[in-house]
C-alpha cells in the first residue's frame, strides 16, 4: 500500500491516471514487487513510456521522506484547534511514522489522551476529499476497495447515515465480522485522497486563506474609512455648534 500510496504522490496528469486506474484484486497485485511487474507489462498500453515510468519510479524512492511531510502540511492546513496541533507536533522518527497509513494510526492512537477524537481524523480526511453525502462516499469507495467491502455497501441503506464519517464508523466497526480490515479502510481513504492529490488541496488552502485575507484587510480599510468620516462629520457639528454659540 504504501509503495503505491507513494507512487501516487509522486506522480501527476497522466501517470497518477493510470494508476488511479489499477484493480489490485482483479490484476492479482499482492505487494510491491508485483506492482512493478504490472506497471511495466502495461505501461504501454496506457501511453506510458517505459523511460516515463522509470522516472517515476526513481522520483518516488528519492522522494519518500518529502511526500510525507507535504502530507502531513496538507493536512494541518485543513485541521483547526486541537488536532491542528497534533498534527503539526508528530516528529516522524520519534513517533516512527514512515508511511501515511501509520500518520494517521498515530492521530488516532493519541486522541485516546488528547481533546479530540478518531471521528474528527476521518472529518478531515473527507473535508479533504471534497466528499459531502454519504452516497457519493459509498459510490466512491465501491471503486476502489476490496469484494467483500463492496458487497457490504451494497448491501448498507445508506439512509441511516446522516454524514459520510459515519459510514467510515460503520465500515470499521464491521471489519470484525467481514474479510476486511480497519488497515484496509484508512489505506482505501488514503488512496482517494493521494489520487485527488494532495498538491491541489494545499493550492486550495492557500487560495481560501488569501481571499480572507483580502476579505479581512477590505474589511479594515471599510471601518477606517467610516471612523474617519465619523471623525469628519463630528468636527463639522462641532464647528456649528461653536458658531452658534458665539453668535
């Protein structure tokens, strides 16, 4: 998972297109080494040159540690109070988180002590995705997860579910009774988000934050504005009255 996770942070137009568009479970892909067998016996096939796919490749392995860090800073952009923190406080080599799945393990295994919880870690991660309603999370994941996860969705009413981070709650606490994990959940949320890329929701961010920016300095230049004319009409009144006085 985290081979390919990497690979698709590593990747753009139509590199992460086609690996968005990989079935593991029907292209037998099992781990990494069969991943890149796969990669290079249909590269061509997708328009992939094998010169293209390399570059890829070699880009992801040189650029592990620095995906990871542009994750966790997507991530605390879209984060508030204490889980902000959180976030911006996990040191990689002292809390040995070297892949995303294990970032987002160890936001959950500290809510346990800390003023937030593992709902608000998945909030995020669909805030982050742009998801909504619970249908188009259900439609979403069928895409890419695994039969026996399908076969749940499909066969969940959905009309129980008030917010999308409920179906995720529903699907981990099932994962006992079905052949599938809770691993397996955050790695399908995961994939979603690293194939939407994670580039454009901090581009996003960025965007969101300087237009209140300009909204809050318009603002500003509007009150200065009104307390000078204040100001104005107060010495003009003032004016009068002292005329009227000495008349």
């Amino acid at each position: 998972d985290y081979y390919y996770q990497n690979l698709l942070a590593s990747s753009d137009d139509e590199m992460k297109e086609y690996l968005s568009g990989i079935d593991f479970e029907e292209a037998g892909i099992r781990n990494s080494v069969e991943l890149v067998n796969y990669l290079f016996a249909t590269a061509s096939e997708n328009n992939i040159s094998t010169s293209e796919l390399i570059y890829v490749l070699e880009t992801a392995q040189n650029k592990k540690e620095g995906n990871l860090y542009k994750f966790k800073e997507s991530l605390a952009s879209g984060a508030t109070g204490d889980l902000k923190m959180a976030i911006e406080d996990i040191d990689f080599k002292n809390n040995s988180v070297d892949t995303y799945e294990a970032f987002i393990n160890q936001l959950i295994s500290q809510s346990k002590t800390a003023n937030y919880s593992p709902y608000e870690v998945y909030e995020l991660l669909l805030d982050m995705l742009g998801i909504e309603k619970v249908e188009e999370l259900a439609e979403a994941m069928t895409e890419k997860s695994s039969s026996e996860i399908d076969s749940l969705l499909g066969a969940t009413n959905m009309q129980q579910f008030s917010k999308p981070v409920e179906l995720v709650q529903f699907l981990i606490s099932q994962s006992p009774y079905f052949d599938y994990t809770e691993s397996e959940i955050n790695n399908l949320l995961l994939r979603m988000l690293l194939e939407k890329g994670i580039d454009t929701y901090i581009q996003d961010e960025e965007s969101l934050q300087s237009k209140k920016l300009i909204r809050k300095r318009r603002l500003i230049t509007t009150i200065v504005l009104v307390n000078a004319l204040l100001l104005v009409l107060l010495f003009i009144f003032w004016r009068r009255k002292k005329k009227n006085q000495n008349e």
